[in-house]
C-alpha cells in the first residue's frame, strides 16, 4: 500500500495487517496556512529512490476519504511516472459529489468503505482533543460543523 499522509496513514496501516506488503508513504498538501486551498496539491515527501517496488507492481493507493479527488488524481497521475502495473484506490469514505476528475483506466479496482453525503468528517487521528472527540461520537449521528472553521482548525 502507498498512504497519502496525513489522513492516509492510519487506514494503510490497518490494511497493511491484512495484506501484507510493504507500506510506502507520501506526503501532499494543498493547504498552505492562512490561504485557500490550493487547485495542485504539492509535494511534502515522495517516493523517489523506491521506483524498484512500484515498477511493474499492483499498487494500492490508500487514503482517508475521497471528497473532490484532487489529491488522489494528483497522485495516481504521479505515480503512473513510475510505470506500476496496475493501481488499485482504496478510501475508508467516498463523498457522494461531483468530482473534480475521473479515475484513469490504470485504476482498476475503487474500494470504498462508505459512500457519505458532502459532510466534513471528524476523523479521531485528526482530534485535538480526543476525548471531547469521543463525547462528540458517542452522541451519534452528524455533528453540525462550520467546515471553514473545521479546516482552518485542520491547518493550525
């Protein structure tokens, strides 16, 4: 599996439980602080020097949640640099929306824990405070976020 940090990690490694290759990191952002999000997201950490395990391999692109699929467009378009066999996504929530691209036919196989409605989503590896995170999830249901507050909170 390849982790899109920060929100992909946690999922990658719970997946890299079950099966059982090697876990390669990336980094991208499109935040920069103190301005809108940005249209190409930005490198942080990459995966030069380790073309030798994506070269001609199956890879699982694995990230938190599938919202407008910039990021995840940008790095299957960077990792197709790499001439992996095929690549496989796979996104513990898909956000039900317009996308701002389509998967390329490289993409073989899209797996989806679960489609959700346009809602910004709390992760508890994002909390601040986890404990107010779990009072906040044993309440149930979805919460009412200001997502601008929610972001700029992200960022900070």
């Amino acid at each position: 599996p390849i982790s899109i940090g920060g929100g992909g990690f946690i999922p990658a490694r719970i997946l890299r439980t079950y099966v059982e290759k090697p876990l390669i990191a990336i980094s991208l952002a499109r935040y920069h602080p103190d301005e809108p999000p940005s249209e190409i997201p930005y490198k942080l950490q990459w995966v030069e020097g380790v073309n030798n395990m994506i070269t001609g391999k199956r890879v699982l692109l694995v990230d938190e949640v599938d919202d407008e699929r910039t990021t995840l467009a940008f790095a299957i378009g960077e990792l197709m640099a790499e001439d992996p066999a095929e690549i496989g996504v796979f996104v513990m929530h898909n956000k039900l929306k317009p996308k701002k691209a389509e998967f390329p036919e490289a993409v073989k196989h899209v797996f989806v824990g679960k489609d959700i409605e346009d809602v910004w989503v709390d992760y508890p590896w994002d909390a601040r405070d986890i404990v107010q995170h779990e009072r906040d999830a044993a309440r149930g249901g979805v919460l009412e976020v200001n997502e601008a507050e929610a972001k700029a909170a992200y960022r900070n």
